[in-house]
C-alpha cells in the first residue's frame, strides 16, 4: 500500500496523501501505464538514457516493489521494440552501482525489432527444451 489509510470522521481526511515524489503505486500494471510514456519519449529523443535519469527527470512514482519491479521495466521496453541496450553507466538510485544504458529504436523499426526479439527467445527456448 502507497500510505497509511487516513481516518475518515467524515468531516475531513486527518492525513493527507503523500508527495509525489514519494507515491508508490500499488497496482504494477496502472503503474507500468503510468511511467511507459516518459520511457518512450525518451527513446524518441534518440539520445542514451538509464532509467533512473527518466524517473528521477520527471519525478515518476515508485512500482509496488521498487527493490525488485524496475528491472522488469526496460524488458518489456526492449520487448516492445522501443530500446535496446547502448552500454552501461551507474546511477543514483543504486547506489552509483552499474546499470545498463539504453537508447530508443527509430519508430519505423519497432515493430521489426520486437519480433526479432520474439523469435530469438522462440529460438532459445527450443534449444533448451533440445538439450
């Protein structure tokens, strides 16, 4: 849950929600709608970014489980065909740890890039269930 549930004496809230900067959103999937246009856009300026610098930039909410969603955000990035990886770079957020870099697929090529994307996993999968 993003806050406390504030008593309701019906008069008035007695907390009030919490800052933006602050928020965490408790469904993955509204959260997911909420942020994926800032993550495109930035694909679209063609220039290298990391997803920490896109949320901090635009001060995006937190996924429900922030230690372990963010990751799956730039996977379904890349398997949409909007990014591919560019190289690594660190980030605030973790620490100054390495993170990948990504840079945004030409729209006219998204879609070509996502079923590349498919097929290859297709193909790896095969070959795991071969050997």
């Amino acid at each position: 849950m993003s806050h406390v549930q504030p008593a309701f004496d019906g008069m008035q809230l007695a907390a009030p929600a919490p800052a933006k900067s602050r928020r965490i959103i408790d469904d993955y999937e509204a959260w997911v709608d909420e942020v994926w246009p800032y993550y495109v856009a930035a694909a679209d300026t063609g220039r290298p970014f990391t997803v920490d610098e896109v949320s901090r930039k635009h001060q995006l909410p937190d996924p429900p489980h922030s230690q372990s969603q963010w990751g799956s955000l730039p996977l379904r990035l890349q398997n949409e065909g909007v990014i591919r990886h560019h190289s690594g770079g660190t980030s605030a957020r973790a620490g100054h740890s390495m993170v990948h870099v990504w840079i945004g697929i030409p729209a006219h090529q998204r879609e070509a890039a996502a079923t590349a994307r498919r097929e290859a996993r297709k193909a790896r999968a095969a070959a795991r269930r071969a050997a």
